[in-house]
C-alpha cells in the first residue's frame, strides 16, 4: 500500500505544480485595465460590457483552479500528517480505487454518497 500511496502522492504534487502553474499564466495574461482594444463598432459601452464579461469568465476561472489548488495541497499535507487515506468524517480508510480515481479524496464512498443525499434534501436559500 505505500507504494500506491507513494505513486499518488507524486501525481498530487504533479498536478499541484500544473494547477499552480495555470494559475500564473492566467494571472500574466491579463490586460491592464489602461490598456483598450481597437474600438467596438458599438462603441465604449459594449467594449467595456465584453471586458466585464471576460473578466468575470477569468475570476471564475482562477477561483475554480484555487479550489483545486487548495484540495491538492490539502491532500499533500494529509501525507504529511500521517492521515493521507482516512476519511475525514468517519475516520475510515478510503478505497485505494476512489484515491486511485480522485487522489484528494477527503470523504469515504459511504460518507460522500451521505453528503450528497443530506445536500439534496435541502431547500435552495432565498
């Protein structure tokens, strides 16, 4: 078994630096807010309405990757814990097949189908 968790821990520390990298070229390709493109046939209004959007669709974007980010380092330091494997509700080892297919698994299978049928059992806020 150490060895399939050192096999997973090398692909969490890869994706860790892929994901941190991501992060980095999508901060670098932003464009100063000085900075305009060629002018919009429908003028200033429409220029900037598509700049809020791209920027939104980007926030998104680096917030998605965070997340991840953030369970992947999450992971790694489980390892370094000594509680790598274990879920963190029940305190059960995870299945080596749902590690294998999700190495950030926080959640045995029993405790994750639990929380999924307890969120659908909710009544959507507002």
């Amino acid at each position: 078994m150490t060895t399939g968790f050192n096999i997973l821990r090398s692909h969490l520390e890869s994706e860790q630096k892929r994901l941190t990298e991501e992060l980095e070229q999508l901060k670098a390709s932003v464009h100063p807010s000085g900075e305009r493109r060629e002018g919009s046939p429908f003028g200033k209004k429409e220029e900037e309405a598509t700049e809020t959007s791209e920027l939104e669709k980007r926030l998104a974007l680096e917030n998605r990757i965070r997340d991840q980010l953030a369970e992947v380092e999450h992971a790694l330091h489980k390892f370094e814990e000594g509680t790598y494997g274990l879920c963190e509700h029940c305190g059960q080892p995870i299945d080596p097949a749902r590690l294998e297919a999700l190495p950030q698994a926080k959640l045995c299978m029993n405790c994750k189908a639990q929380q999924a049928k307890n969120a659908k059992g909710k009544l959507p806020s507002g």
